[in-house]
C-alpha cells in the first residue's frame, strides 16, 4: 500500500513537468501531496497526514490561479517546452537522487516506531503549547511578516505611490518570441455580426 | 488503514459511477461554440485569467498556515487550560492586525 | 425497462424552455414562463425546446441559428407570434412529450466547420504555431493589454454577448472586452428591441433583478402578484450602482419592490459599464427600465 | 523495510524537483520544483519520524515547519512576481535577472 | 459490521439525494437531462471535466464516511475526523473550479475564479466552528464530538456555530446567496456549458454533498445519533433531514450580493463572528 502510494507520489510529481496545461500541473502537485499526506495517514501520523491534504489542497489552488495568471499559454493549447540549462538539470537531479539514494540505502536505520495506541494528536498539542509561549509566537509573527509582506509586494499602492510608476515592457531577447501575436494584428477580429442597425 | 481504503474506495466508485452514467460527448462545430446568448467570442476562453482578489488569496495562504496549530490546539486546549485560551488569544490577535492591515490596503475588494 | 420510466419521467417534468425573446414580446415571455409546467432554462444546454416569440428582425437570424444549434438534441423550435398563452403552453407541452416519444428533433441550421481551419497545421496538427501564434483548435489565444483597475496587465477576452443572452435585455448586442471578470471596455452592436410600455411595470422590472440575486422562486411570485417572501433584497445590491438622477441601482429596486414606476434619463452605456465587475454589470444593466435601456443604447449605437 | 521505500520516493521526489527547480524557464514553474522538493523533505521527516524515533512529538513539529516553510514562500514567492510582473510585465526568471541593470 | 456501515452511508446519500432532489423539486428535471444529449465544447479539458463530477460526488461520500450513525460506530472511526472533513471543503473548491476550467467557455471560466475567491476564504469560518466544537471534546474525532453532547447540544453551548456553518453548507452545495459558481448572471456559470447526463450528474453531486455537509453539521451541532426512544440512525437521519430542509429554505429566500461585496463581508463580518464562537466556546469548556 505505502509503496503504491509512494510510486503515485513521485508519478504525480513527474508529470507536474510533463503536462502543458498548467492547471493540470498544478493540481498534478496537489495529487503528489495527497498521496503523501496518505501515506502520513498510514505511518500513524493521522494528523500530519490530513492536514497536508488539506493544507495543499488550498495552496495549490491558490497555485494554480497564479500559474495561470503568469504563464503564457496556460491552458497548453500549444503543445510548449519551456526550459533551459536541460541537461545540467537532469544531471542535478538524477545525482540528488543517487546520492540520496545511496545514502539511505547505505547507512543503518535505526527502528524505534511509534508506540501502539499513542495519541499523538495530544502530543504535538502539549509540544506546541510547551513550557513557553515560544512556538506560537514565533509562527504567529513570521506569519504576520508573511501576510504584511504579501500585501505590499502584491498590491498596487505600495509605500511609494502606484508600484506600477515608471515601468516599462521587459526586453524580450531572453524568451525567443513570448509575447506572440501583437494585439491589433488580425485573426479572429472578423466575425462581427452586426444587427440591427 | 481503514480511512485510506475507504477513501480510495469512494473515489473509484464514483469515478466508476461517473464513467458509466455520463455517455461520450459529441459535438457538431456549431453545438460546440461556446454560448454567448448567440454572440460569437473573438478567441479562446483559456487565458491568463486577471483574479481580481489576488492579494487576498496570498493572505488567506499565509493566515490559513494558522489552522496547522490550532487542531492539535483544541486537542489539548481542556487539559492546558487558561494558559492554551491566552496563547491562542495572543496568536491570534497577532494574525488579525494582518487581516486589519489587508483590509486597510483594500485587497478584500475586486483590484 | 429503467429507460422507459425515464422517459416517462421526462415527459412529466416541467418543459425547459429557452426563449429567444424579438421586439415587443418581453413581457409576454416574461408572464409566460413564470408557468408551472414551464421551466426557464437559463442556458441552451439546459433546454429543449427553443421558444421564438415574436419577429425577430433579420438582423438577429444568425444569432438564432447559433442559439438554435446549442441545444443538445433531440430539440424543437416553437414561434409564438399570437399573445394566447393558454395555446403556447399547449404546444409546448405537446412538443416536449413528442421528443420523449422518439421525434428526432431538428438538425444543425449551421454548417458543420469551425471558425478557423486548423486541422493539419502546425506542429502537432493543433492549429497553432509557436507559443502562443496561430489558431490552435480554430481560434486564436487571448493576448495581454491595459486593463482597467489596477494596472496588471494580463489577457484581454473580447467577445460579443447576445442579442438571445438570457441576463441581458432581449436584442441588446454588446461587445465587451473583458480582463478577469472586469469589463474593460463595452460597446454597444444593436440596440434591445422595441418593447411597449408593459415591459416596464414594477414587478417585471424587479423579477428581472431578482434573478440576477439568485431569487427565481421570488421573481415567479412578484411577477404573479403575490407578496416578496424573501431577505435581504435590496440590501443585497451595492450602493452607487448606475447612480442617475438621485437614484441609484438599490432605489430603483425598492421602488418597484413597491410597486412603483420608475422613469430615469437614460445613461451613457459606453461610460457605465467599463471598470465594473460582471456581475454588477449585470445588475446595473437591470436596473434601468426597458425604456430607458433602449433610448440609451440607440444614443450609444448611433455615436 | 517500510523507511527505505518512503525514503527513496522521498529522494525521486526531491531529485524531480531540483530537476524542475534548475530546468524550468518561468518563475512560476520553479516555484513548483521548490515545492515539490519540501514535499520530499515533508516525506522523509513523516517516514523518520514513524519508524526511527520512537513518536518523539519534535519530528511531529518538524512538519508542520516544513508546511509553514512552504506556505511562507509560496506567499512570497508570489507576491513577488506579482510585483516583478507590475514592474516588467515578464514572468521569466532570465527577464528578472536582467532588472539589476 | 464494516459492510453495514458502507451500506449505511450508501443508502443515507442515495435516500438523501433523492430527497434533496424532491425539496429542490428537481427530481423529474433531472431524470429528462438523462434522455438528452450530451455536448461537448471547442478543445476542452476532457479528463477533468469528467473526473470533476465524480470526484465532488466522492468527496460527499468521503464527508458522510466520517459521520457515526450510531453513538461510537463511524465508517472512518479516524481521531482527526473534522480535518478530514476540513479536506473535503478544501478539496471541494478545487473540484468546482476544475469543472469551470475544463469547458474552455468564458462563463464557466467567470464561474470558477468567482468560487475560487469566496470559496477559499469560507473555509475559515467553516474551521473555527468545527475547531469550537471540537473543544469540550478535547478530541478532533466525530466520535467524541457526539459523546460530548450528551448532556447539553453544541447548538445551544456554542449558539454562533450552527448559523455560521449554514453559511458554508450554502457555499459548498452552491446554492442560493453563496451560489457564485453557478450563478445566473453567468448562465449557470460552471455548469453553463453542460448538456444532458454530465449537468444531471453535477446536480446529483451538489444534492449528495448537501446530504453531506448536513450530516456533518447535525452531527457536530444537533448531537448526531443521539436521541431517546428511536434507534441512533434514524436521529441521525431525522436531524440531517430538517438541516437540509433549512439549507434549501434559507439558500431560496436570502438574496446573493456581488462577489467582492461579499468576500469583504466573509473576512470581516464572518471570520470575526467566528472568532468570537471559539472564544464562547473556549470559556465554557473551562
């Protein structure tokens, strides 16, 4: 089951790279998460398991609205690739894994698993309460600066006046031709149908 | 155990169910115009979609991220007792200046 | 044996019915469909049987064949061109329980083709070239332009909507260009259709908004005659919405939630509609009386 | 045996995302080789945590910090873009490289 | 016993369905979409539009699985029930803008981002009250939450909850003032492009998560199969019925606002109401 689970995962993420719609990478993410989070389920990590499913189902629904919102052609209308450095990469990534790899395979795993019965939900509550306020604190003021600094980097008015003064259009030598087809060049503007006049 | 099989189980049947009752789609090139009210659209609907509420879904991210401490908080709020309710007020009178702050700047409406 | 009690049940189930609305039978459609063995389909997909009623002027003909070939099949086109609605209700329900018979129901009016030849072209056969070039699946990919708010300048979606769309006024073309939800920029095709002075009693007038609320089971009753059994209505529109002579979108609605005539100048169009969201557009479209909505649109058009 | 199965998903998915991260061209995509790479990280600590330390409520912790970690910079990440896009209209991370000019 | 409880939660969503089906008076509506074609549009995302249906009718059936019918007997007997259901909303928004994404037409398309914005945010209050509920109970378990009603029901101990999740059962069946996915100004926005069996299946899903997310809420408020005298599952189904009845009355008669009026109203008049439940909350549990 766990190694189903664990195969779907790392499927799922690989596609996340292969799809051209970027909604479908994006909730092929979502479904990498899932199968994690059921994986957490059956380690007897009820708690961590759920809530990375919920936790992920949320962002990467936010993910996907921003994928879209930045990506040309989202929809992978036009079948696209859209890499750089490729062989360097899959290099990087197939060492990270065989190095990994032979690490886990290599060195001795201790096993000490968690005891039958426990409740482990009251467990990581006590931890987070603990003896000092330390834990809530912190992530209730990173979160704050989170929030704080989404707001300002995302919205228009930033401290400055309109963050949009004085921009201009990016040079477009880097992505071959991104910008495609200007607005106002024909294709598709023809089909008025024009009644009642 | 039993949750993830019963979950999967659910999944496949209504995926089975789904497959079964809904016949293939077919279309001829004029059924398959988007609808408009007999108006015709000048390209595809797919785009780069402006959601006008984006700096509230990028709060909304980061203040949800709340809801990982506070289950396991509710779990052991009775035993903790008045020290669980301070630290939660404080939490999240901490997060609620963010929202305040995100009200302020107006991200809750269309931008 | 499970596929004739479906049909049985299908010929028993109120008759969704789409209506395709021509000069000077708003009202007509608008009391006829409030029947109980009528359903209003909000969407051609929902329905079977495509109402006509009136002249529709030859103008909007293409429009209607497109209306026309959305409807799954089997489908039936009724014309209504008599005010018997005793007779249309009738013949509806005739024609509905003919289609669950077996009638094979009509044929596409249209051509089988696409907008654009694409079949065979580019790189993967789909139409389209390059990133986002050409005319994948027989349209071309929306493209990034100004926008209105708050000056992100993401993909622009131009498109016609009507003269048949079932939130705007019957005969009223407007072609909108839209980024998000947002209307950036709105121009008026054709005019709404001439309608008489009926089409601008109060309870029409609020059944038309309420729906826009999501409110059809109350809309049913105003335009009946029977008291609002609803909350918060009025509340629930904006303030400031198509602000004209005093009055804004939530006055006018109470007004002819008290049964009272409203009469405003009619607007400029071109400049109240840019800059809101698609459904305030929608409501501020409602908002104004058939009357003033036509005077206003044929200002805009012939500018 | 179980460790050594999740911990190797963890790892394929912790290379694919390294993979992703260096590879994609668009600022948004490399966002989704960062995430999938914690979502490794998130793996490999649920897996320990199970099977090597004996339900110590610290690994419990530890993910929810992973999880933290992610949405932090998935805030971030796309609240700046959003602003390197208001600015540049270009959402390619060799365009941003170009803005130190 | 694990056979009874599938069955179980098979006949509560069937019988449910259909009875939701009857009070929206859709039954016959639906059964005629059967005998129709289906259309499909210009290149659309086909796997996703046929996979959206089923996955919200599973995420209903995923709801209803943690819900005990009998005091200590649940399908999912899981300790962190209401997260699991916390899931399912979560998942829900996903699954209905999927739907309005995979037709490639602009009024589905409206639809969806439209959900998505007040979809998210809805989840809050949706989580304070369950997390409310969850605290007398000193455990996140479904089980727990019904064995600690039995002197008192949350609906009176914790009276912001119930309201306040009825709300989010509006938003998650789409119905009436939280309907933005399919609303009429948009054509039935998601569904606007749907035809035949695909619109019946859509519909049956949002009357099976309607069983649902009732379900859910008489368990965590009305005190789920507890009851003198009847059998624990006919409370159970006595109690989600009368939710029911309430959702689709109030989802008929309470007006839908503009999205971005209503997504200010959700972070600033709900979320704080919700606030100030888990504080009610919190100080009676002491």
């Amino acid at each position: 089951m766990i190694a189903l689970l664990a195969l779907f995962a790392v499927w799922t993420g690989w596609r996340v790279f292969r799809v051209d719609s970027m909604v479908r990478a994006s909730f092929a993410l979502m479904l990498s998460f899932v199968s994690v989070g059921a994986i957490g389920v059956l380690l007897s990590a009820p708690y961590i398991g759920v809530a990375t499913v919920f936790m992920m189902a949320v962002e990467m629904m936010v993910m996907a609205i921003f994928m879209v919102m930045f990506m040309m052609n989202p929809a992978g209308l036009n079948p696209m690739v859209m890499v750089h450095q490729h062989r360097l990469s899959i290099a990087a990534g197939v060492l990270a894994f065989v190095g990994l790899s032979a690490a886990i395979l290599l060195s001795p795993l201790p096993s000490d698993p968690v005891p039958e019965g426990s409740d482990v939900v009251a467990q990581l509550g006590h931890e987070l309460l603990g003896p000092s306020m330390l834990v809530f604190e912190t992530a209730g003021v990173t979160l704050l600066a989170t929030m704080v600094g989404a707001v300002i980097l995302s919205s228009r008015q930033g401290w400055f006046g309109a963050a949009d003064h004085g921009s201009r259009p990016p040079d477009l030598t880097a992505g071959g031709d991104p910008a495609g087809r200007q607005p106002g060049d024909g294709g598709g503007h023809g089909h008025h149908h024009h009644g009642g006049h | 155990m039993q949750a993830v099989i019963v979950i999967l189980g659910w999944t496949a049947f209504a995926v089975v169910l789904a497959r079964a009752l809904q016949p293939a789609a077919n279309s001829t090139a004029p059924q398959a115009a988007p609808f408009l009210g007999g108006g015709t659209p000048d390209m595809h609907a797919w785009q780069r979609f402006h959601f006008r509420p984006y700096s509230m879904s990028l709060l909304f991210i980061a203040f949800e991220m709340e809801m990982m401490f506070m289950y396991p908080w509710a779990v052991v709020f009775v035993s903790e007792g008045i020290k669980a309710l301070a630290e939660m007020g404080m939490f999240l009178a901490i997060l609620s200046v963010g929202i305040l702050y995100g009200w302020r700047e107006g991200i809750f409406r269309w931008q | 044996m499970a596929m004739t009690h479906l049909v049985r049940w299908a010929a028993r189930a109120p008759a969704p019915v789409y209506a395709a609305i021509g000069p000077g039978r708003q009202a007509e459609v608008e009391r006829l469909l409030t029947r109980p063995g009528l359903n209003r389909a909000k969407t051609p997909r929902d329905a079977a049987i495509l109402l006509v009623a009136g002249d529709l002027p030859s103008s909007s003909l293409d429009a209607l064949n497109r209306l026309h070939d959305q409807l799954p099949r089997p489908r039936t086109t009724l014309r209504w061109l008599d005010g018997d609605q005793e007779a249309i209700a009738h013949r509806i329900t005739t024609a509905l329980r003919a289609l669950c018979d077996g009638a094979a129901g009509e044929d596409d009016r249209l051509p089988d083709t696409p907008a654009n030849e694409w079949k065979g072209i580019g790189p993967h056969g789909q139409g389209g070239k390059g990133m986002m070039g050409g005319t994948p699946y027989g349209r071309p990919m929306a493209m990034t332009g100004k926008d209105v708010r708050d000056g992100l300048q993401l993909d622009r979606y131009t498109t016609r909507v009507g003269p048949f769309a079932p939130m705007l006024p019957p005969g009223l073309v407007l072609e909108v260009t839209l980024q998000g939800d947002v209307i950036c920029e709105a121009s008026v095709q054709a005019a709404p259709f001439a309608q008489p002075a009926e089409a601008d009693a109060p309870a029409l007038c609020a059944a038309r908004m309420l729906r826009l609320l999501g409110l059809d089971a109350a809309a049913d009753r105003v335009i009946r005659g029977r008291p609002l059994r609803a909350a918060w209505v009025t509340g629930a529109v904006p303030r400031g919405l198509a602000r004209i002579n005093d009055t804004d979108a939530r006055d006018r609605l109470s007004a002819w939630l008290r049964s009272r005539t409203v009469t405003v100048a009619p607007p400029d169009l071109a400049a109240l509609l840019p800059g809101s969201e698609w459904s305030e557009a929608m409501l501020i479209l409602a908002s104004l009386p058939p009357s003033a909505l036509i005077r206003a649109a044929r200002a805009t058009e012939a500018a | 045996m179980t460790l050594t199965i999740v911990l190797l998903a963890a790892a394929a998915l912790i290379g694919i995302g390294l993979y992703g991260a260096l590879s994609q061209q668009s600022f948004v995509m490399l966002m989704m080789g960062l995430e999938l790479m914690l979502n490794g990280a998130l793996l490999a600590v649920v897996g320990f945590w199970s099977q090597s330390l004996g339900g110590m409520p610290e690994g419990q912790l530890m993910a929810i910090i992973v999880m933290a970690v992610m949405a932090v910079e998935m805030a971030i990440g796309f609240a700046l873009i959003v602003a390197v896009y208001r600015k540049r209209q270009a959402d390619m991370t060799e365009s941003i490289g170009t803005l130190k000019q | 016993m694990t056979a009874l409880l599938v069955l179980a939660v098979l006949a509560t969503l069937l019988g449910g369905t259909v009875l939701a089906a009857l009070m929206d008076r859709a039954a016959l509506p639906l059964a005629a979409l059967l005998t129709r074609q289906r259309v499909e549009t210009e290149a659309p995302d086909r796997m996703n539009r046929d996979l959206s249906s089923a996955w919200y009718l599973a995420l209903a059936a995923i709801g209803l699985s943690v819900v005990p019918f009998a005091p200590g007997l649940a399908l999912i007997d899981s300790p962190v029930g209401i997260v699991i259901w916390g899931s399912c909303e979560a998942l829900v928004v996903v699954t209905v803008f999927l739907h309005g994404w995979s037709p490639n037409a602009p009024f589905p398309l409206i639809g969806a981002y439209r959900y998505a914005a007040i979809g998210l945010p809805i989840m809050l209050p949706s989580m304070f009250v369950l997390i409310a509920a969850a605290l007398p109970a000193e455990s996140l378990s479904l089980i727990d939450i019904v064995e600690s009603q039995r002197e008192i029901w949350n609906v009176l101990r914790q009276p912001l909850g119930l309201p306040l999740f009825l709300v989010v059962a509006l938003a998650m069946t789409l119905r009436g003032p939280m309907d933005y996915a399919d609303a009429a100004d948009i054509a039935t926005g998601t569904s606007a492009e749907e035809s035949g069996a695909a619109r019946a299946l859509w519909q049956v899903a949002r009357l099976a998560m309607l069983v649902s997310i009732s379900a859910i809420a008489a368990t965590v408020f009305l005190g789920g199969p507890l009851g003198p005298v009847l059998p624990g599952p006919v409370w159970l189904w006595l109690k989600t019925a009368a939710l029911m009845a309430l959702t689709v009355w109030i989802g008929n008669r309470v007006a839908r606002t503009t999205p971005d009026r209503m997504l200010t109203i959700l972070w600033v008049v709900l979320l704080p109401l919700s606030f100030l439940g888990l504080i009610i909350a919190g100080v009676m549990a002491l």
